[in-house]
C-alpha cells in the first residue's frame, strides 16, 4: 500500500516568533526544553530556554550576553551536568550551566574571529574516551578543548604557512568508537572537506566538491566511521561512505541536488542513522533515507578494496518558511521531535510521523 499517508509526514505543532535573530537551537538531553541561541538587533547575545508544554513552547529563562552566540552543543557534557559549550562572534568558547547562566563555568579565547560551528563528543554517553569539543572559525583554524585543560586547545588544525587561510564553516566529530581513535571533519567556504585524524594527528582524508560547504556530519560519532553526509552552497549534498578508503579514489560518494538554493543544515535521525532531514534556503527540510548497496566495497584492477556508493530517497518534504531555514535539532529521547529555527526569527517544533515504519 502505497497512499501519501503511508510516509512520514512532517507536522509543524509548535511555532513561536522571537524578537532575535536566532543562529542555533538544541534541545536538552533528557527534558522537553530546548535552547535558542542569537543576537539581538542591538548587538548582544541571547539565550533563551524554552519547555514544550500542552501544545506551546513556554519561555522560562533569558540570559543576554556581551556577544552574539553563533553556535552551540551538549555533546562534551555528562547526562548529570546538561552543560552547552556555545562560540559567538568574537572567537570565544564558553561552557554554560544552564541553571547559573550567568557566569560561563569554562571559558577561553578560543579563535581571532567569529567561531562558526562547534560539536562535542565523549560526553552523553555517545563516543568513548575524553569529553571534546572542536571549534572552526572564520581565522581559517580548527581547534579541540578538552574542558578540563584551561587557555590551550589539545589540538589545532590550521593552514601551514604560505596557505591561504579558508573560512571554516562546520566542525564534526566521529570514529569516536573506543579510547584512542577519534576523528574531526571540517568543510570550508572553497568546497574542501578534511578528515583528521586524531590519534595520529594527521590529515587522513581531503576533497574538494566545488561549493562552499554548510555542513557536515557523521551518521553516528560513536561507531566505526559509516557515512558523511556534507551540504554545499547551490542544493546539493553528498553522501560519503567512509568504511572503505582507496589510497588514490578516497571514499565512494553519491550526490543529490534537492534544494533548489543552499542546504544550511544536515541532521541525521538519533534513532534510526539512515535517516537524515536537510534544511534549505528556500525554508524548507527534505527527509531522506540511505539506501546501502548489495556490496559496500568491490576489489579494483589491481585487487586494493574501493567502496561502493548506495543511493538516498526522498521520503517527504515540506516548506515551512520563505527565509531561510538555519538550524535543525531531533530530539535524543523522543523519536520524530525536531527544533528547527530560521531568519524569519521564528522557532519551530516538528512532529514527524511514521519514522518506525521506512
């Protein structure tokens, strides 16, 4: 039976109009709060807590910051702590608890310029080894904090000399699957994609895919790396499958051109990693599922393994806004609840249905 109502639809249940431009949101593990992160017209930082109560999203704290906070994520805090790591536009890292926001429990010049995007792993739960969070920014470098080691990062990724500096535009963790292994990706404004690796503090990976790249995020950080998935400037994204690495080709990748303008964000599903929701320009998300092909790798002319790229399906779409929309967060706990939040200053909740039956 295939009638429309069989797939995933996606509901928007809550929507509430912010007096600030909001840049990111993430909900708080283990609750029914979420956080909004942004600047007001004035020029300050704001973050906001809201809880979704009966059908609405309830305001219930307001912390204004010297800075515009530009992102923000838990994934470096304990379960008991629930503390968010955020950048904002002058370079700094901060920790906040969200219970005494108003003195950052960590804090460090962490970058000349603006921090772009930040991810943390080892904390949750998710990633074994250390707490981490990793920071790119606009001065071209991607740094890691470990939150326990004050003023310097335990790792910094930066152009060597004579490079020309590129703008980092998003950070992800991944191939945190036991003690030792952990693995950075950066993507830049050029279209490059790096890979680094952090046990041998090398780069293990780079390409290039001609646009400026949005985002970038692992399927799962806690696993063996599995797939990429990377959004780019002009619509497209590219789903990389990184169990099998060619010394020369690198990893087999599939590409899809859905939005018709840039593909801001891309969120893999927590509970299911072949499913992802990209959000774009246009104010709107497309929900897409991998499909992996019969053999994920295949041997080459001189017998060395080569991976083999599957395919991804459009399982719905829907347009929520005419501005762009910015920022995308599921819910760790409850499966098919999504934040979103764009330049219309608006933050959204999502309902989307039917994810156990794709």
């Amino acid at each position: 039976m295939s009638s429309p109502l069989a797939k995933p639809q996606i509901i928007a249940h809550i929507q509430k109009g912010l007096n600030y431009t909001v840049f990111d949101n993430k909900w708080i593990p283990c609750s029914a709060k979420f956080v909004c992160l942004g600047n007001f017209p004035r020029g300050t930082g704001v973050m906001q807590i809201y809880e979704v109560q009966h059908g609405e999203a309830q305001l219930i704290k307001e912390v204004e910051k010297p800075k515009p906070i530009k992102c923000g994520t838990f994934g470096a805090t304990s379960l008991q702590q629930r503390h968010i790591a955020t950048g904002d536009f002058e370079g700094n890292l901060n920790i906040w608890n969200l219970e005494m926001p108003e003195v950052p429990v960590y804090a460090v010049k962490a970058h000349k310029e603006i921090v772009n995007s930040i991810d943390g792993v080892g904390g949750l739960g998710i990633g074994d080894g250390a707490p981490e969070i990793v920071t790119g920014s606009r001065d071209g470098t991607v740094k890691v904090w470990d939150p326990r080691q004050k003023d310097s990062p335990v790792a910094n990724m930066e152009p060597t000399e004579g490079e020309t500096k590129r703008d980092c535009w998003t950070v992800a963790f991944g191939h945190a699957f036991n003690d030792q292994d952990r693995c950075v990706c950066a993507g830049y404004d050029n279209g490059d994609i790096k890979l680094f690796d952090l046990r041998n503090m090398s780069l293990r990976w780079e390409t290039n895919i001609k646009n400026g790249v949005c985002a970038v995020e692992f399927d799962r950080k806690d696993i063996n790396m599995n797939k990429l998935v990377a959004t780019s400037l002009e619509g497209k994204f590219h789903v990389f499958d990184m169990r099998t690495q060619h010394h020369t080709k690198g990893f087999a990748s599939v590409s899809e051109k859905a939005h018709k303008s840039t593909i801001w964000q891309v969120k893999h599903l927590p509970q299911n990693r072949e499913i992802f929701m990209t959000a774009g320009g246009a104010g709107n998300l497309h929900l897409w599922k991998y499909e992996y092909p019969a053999q994920r790798s295949k041997k080459d002319s001189d017998g060395v393994d080569v991976g083999v790229a599957g395919s991804v399906n459009l399982l719905q779409n829907v347009t929520l806004s005419t501005q762009p929309i910015a920022s995308l967060d599921w819910s760790p706990d409850k499966q098919g609840l999504c934040v979103c939040s764009g330049f219309d200053q608006t933050v959204r909740v999502l309902i989307v249905t039917k994810l156990n039956m794709v």
